[in-house]
C-alpha cells in the first residue's frame, strides 16, 4: 500500500508539470507559433497581409507585414509564413521587405501560413526624369518644316511623361515652343545642339542641317555686253533660292535674238559668246534656261573701229570756257543754259552783237564783245580750221539710226540729216570726231528725233560735230559740241555740250517747258 501511494505521489507533480508545459505551448501557438498544418488544431482562420496595394518607383523596397486572427485572437509575428512574388517582377524577402525591378509594373507578392493566403499588389511607376532624347537630326531645304519629338527617361531608361518647352540656340530657323514645330532659316549650315526640348533642370537637343531649297531665280551676267564683230564674252548663269543662296544649276544656253553664237547644245553655269560680222543691238540675245527659269543678256556688236587718225590738239581753255559762243548773237527763249555764254561783235558795230533772254536763266557770265568774248571766238575759229584738215578715217553714208560706232573720226561727204538713235561705244577716254560736208561740197547737219547714245563710259564732253554750214536739231536728245561754219538752231529736245558758231546761236523750247540743258565740263576734245 505504501509502494502504491508513493508511487502515484512520484507521479502526480510531472502531470502538474506537462500540463503547464502544454498550457505554455498552446499559448505560444495563438501568437508565434501560427502557422500549422490545415489538420492541426486551433488553425488560424484569417491572413492578411499589408499594405494591399502600394506603389514605388525602380528598385525601390516595400516593407509587407502579415498579420492573422486565431479564435478570434489576433496573430501577429507570424512564424514560418512563406513570402513569394507571384506575379510581375522584384524580389521579396523572408521577413516580407520586397524590392522592386528596374522596369515598370506591377507586381503580386503573396504569403501563405497555416495553409492560407493573403496578396499584396506593388506598382512599379518610372522614376523621376533623368534624360531627354531629342530626335530626329534632319537635313532641310531652307522653309522647310519638321516636327522634333521629345522622350524623358529615368535612370533605368524608362519613359517619363514630359511637357517640354521647345527653343533653338545658335538658331536655324524657328520653332514652335510648345509642339515643337521646326521652320528652316535661310542660313545654310550645320548647327549642332540647335534644337532644344526642356524641362525643369534637364533638356535635351538635335542637330540641324539647313542647305540650299529648290532652284527660284536664275540671272544671266553680264547683263549687257559690247563686243566687236567677231569678239567674244563668257557669259555666267547663277541660281538662288528663294533665300538667296546660291543652287547648282546645270542651265541650257541659246542665242534667241541674233547677234552672234554659243556653242551647239551648251549647258553649264557659263557659255562663250561669239560676236557676228553685223553690228547692231540684239537684246536680251544670249539666254540661258533652267527647267521653268529663264533670263538673257544684251549684246551690243559694234563696227569695226576706224583707221586711227590723228586729231587736233584741244582748245585754249579761253573758248572751252563758254557754252555757246555767236559771231553776232545768241537768242534762248524757253530755255536753261548750265554755263557762260558769248558773242564776238560789240554793241557799236554793224549789226551790234546781242543776247536775248526770255524765260532763259544763264548760270554763267554773258560776253558781248569783250576782250574775253573776241579771244574766244578767235580760238574757235582756230578750232574750226584744225578740225576742217582732220584726215577722215570711215566716211559714212545714210542713216545712221541703229549704229553704234567706236572711237574715231567719221565724215559725210555731203549734208547728213539723221533720226532714229545713235550709240557711241567706248571708254571714258575715247574720242569722237564727224565731219559734215568736205571742201567745195556744201554740207548741213539736221537732226529730227536724233538721239545720240553714250555706252561703255563714253563721254559726251569727248565728242565733236564739225559741221561746214549750219546744224539744226529738232526734238532731239543731241551730245557732242558743234562747230558750226554757219547758224546753230536747236528746238526743244535736250543737249550736252558746247555750240559754237561763224554766225548765230538761237536755243527754243515749248512753253513750259526748258529748251535744252547744255552742259560739258572740260576743254573741247
């Protein structure tokens, strides 16, 4: 009996102590111990796992925590729950610290414990702006447009929604700020770096490279040329466009209006011109044309020059002081006079010099029968006879309407009476000398509508008529001085030069309207 109480007292205190043991454990369960088998007793019964959404940008870390109830007991501190990414990408931890991947997303990390399981959505956005990707890098014609595009990045090269402001540097052209829109300047070139997107701190930019736009204007130089017969002028072509700079062209040439030739079937930006034998004016002759562009140049083929004769010597400056000097008198009415004038008779002798002004303003002094006056006749008489003795170098007959003469002594034999236009081609310092009428052979110089043309830097000053009897000229635009062996008429029409006269000078104009200018700096040639 003793054996037995002893025994069951040596047992009694280990019941005591398992009992706590297991009181100790179930407790444990409830709140470390949470994750059981689905057959286990006092399962938990809810899981979740927080936060259930969340966001975060590229390799950016959220920490989930899971969490449960247990008989109405919640669980926290869950022991052996299972984290795992189910969905999307990233990594997640053991202890729920996910990391997210370099690429936006989202992802689904899941955690399972006692056979449940709670979910967690993570979005993976761009991360802030890091670069701007600024395309395309055009090559434009001048006023052509092109829409740039702007793409921002982050760090991983992930897109970022950006609202650039648009500009250029070193500027091309122009550009719209806000929608990018590109408009080529008229500056060719290569501008690196010219078109800038922008936002906030960060911008990105292209290249632009402007050249030359279609072919607008294409112009043929020189335009007018003087060539001798048979004498030849390279002609160049340049084309533009529509900023003025300069195209490659590849233009056809023709001679459309005579006058000379170019070489059969010439194309190039130049062609050679080759005089022909007849002298003339062949406008707008020498063409070149590119595609709808055409442009031409004038030629003027002048006749042989004269045998080159010698010619007198130039008046004492005495005579070249006056503008129009009369034996016997000077009338203007209706007119303008640049100059002084002079007559060689006084007031006593028999008939009295004079000169008569109505509405005729002089510039000059007015002479009549002064010592100057009679010194200046003098040296025109002395003017007379050396040119009367000129050997003649081209004698000339007809018209002389539509010839362009170079420098050189010309005579008519007998009197000429001109209309229609005149060119005298040459330089500043060529001279000119004709002759009306030669020795026993009366000759007169009448000009009705005569225009005489100066080209190629000639001078008027540097041109002179010697005339045997008397020159008329009627509505004419006349240049060269006359020496006159008699009277000297010039009616309305315009006149540069200097009139000299054996006998009178009479100048009239239309009511109005001024008679001619005369006007010559210089000594007579």
């Amino acid at each position: 009996m003793k054996s037995l109480m002893k025994g069951r007292l040596g047992q009694a205190p280990s019941r005591r102590s398992t009992g706590r043991v297991l009181s100790v454990l179930l407790f444990a369960g409830l709140f470390g111990l949470a994750c059981k088998d689905a057959t286990a007793p006092e399962q938990l019964t809810t899981l979740t796992l927080a936060p259930a959404t969340s966001t975060t940008t590229p390799t950016g870390t959220v920490q989930l925590t899971s969490a449960g109830t247990r008989s109405g007991i919640a669980v926290t501190n869950l022991v052996g729950a299972t984290y795992a990414v189910t969905a999307g990408g990233g990594t997640v931890s053991n202890t729920g610290l996910f990391t997210a991947p370099s690429t936006p997303g989202t992802s689904t990390v899941t955690v399972t414990c006692g056979g449940l399981t709670a979910t967690a959505t993570i979005t993976v956005t761009a991360g802030p702006l890091a670069t701007i990707t600024v395309t395309p890098n055009p090559t434009l014609q001048i006023g052509a447009t092109q829409q740039f595009t702007a793409v921002g990045r982050d760090a991983f090269s992930n897109i970022v929604t950006i609202t650039p402001v648009w500009s250029t540097t070193n500027p091309p052209g122009t550009i719209n700020a806000s929608t990018g829109l590109f408009t080529a300047g008229n500056t060719l070139g290569t501008f690196n770096a010219s078109v800038r997107a922008t936002s906030g701190s960060i911008f990105g930019t292209a290249n632009v490279i402007v050249i030359a736009g279609p072919v607008a204007t294409l112009v043929v130089t020189p335009e007018t040329a003087t060539l001798a017969q048979g004498e030849t002028q390279t002609f160049t072509a340049v084309g533009r466009d529509a900023g003025g700079n300069v195209v490659t062209i590849n233009p056809t040439w023709s001679v459309v209006n005579g006058g000379g030739t170019v070489p059969s079937g010439s194309t190039g930006t130049t062609v050679v011109f080759t005089a022909g034998a007849t002298a003339g004016t062949y406008t707008n002759t020498v063409r070149a044309v590119q595609g709808t562009l055409a442009d031409s140049s004038t030629v003027i083929v002048t006749e042989p020059p004269p045998p080159v004769v010698p010619l007198p010597p130039p008046l004492p400056a005495t005579a070249s002081a006056f503008r129009m000097i009369a034996r016997v008198a000077w009338t203007c009415t209706n007119g303008s006079i640049s100059g002084s004038v002079a007559t060689n008779q006084t007031a006593g002798e028999v008939p009295p010099g004079s000169v008569t002004q109505t509405l005729c303003p002089i510039s000059g002094t007015t002479e009549i029968g002064t010592a100057a006056a009679k010194q200046a006749y003098q040296d025109f008489l002395l003017a007379y006879a050396d040119r009367e003795a000129t050997a003649c170098g081209t004698t000339l007959t007809g018209t002389l309407a539509g010839r362009i003469l170079a420098p050189g002594v010309y005579c008519f034999d007998n009197a000429a009476t001109l209309t229609g236009t005149l060119t005298l081609s040459g330089s500043s310092t060529g001279q000119w000398l004709f002759k009306v009428g030669a020795a026993g052979i009366p000759g007169a110089l009448a000009g009705t509508s005569f225009n005489v043309v100066m080209a190629g830097g000639a001078s008027a000053c540097n041109v002179t008529w010697w005339v045997r009897q008397a020159s008329s000229m009627t509505d004419s635009n006349f240049q060269g001085h006359i020496l006159a062996g008699a009277g000297i008429t010039f009616v309305r029409g315009t006149y540069k030069g200097n009139s000299w006269s054996k006998e009178d000078v009479t100048v009239t104009g239309a009511a109005g309207t001024p008679a001619p200018i005369v006007a010559c700096d210089g000594t007579l040639p």
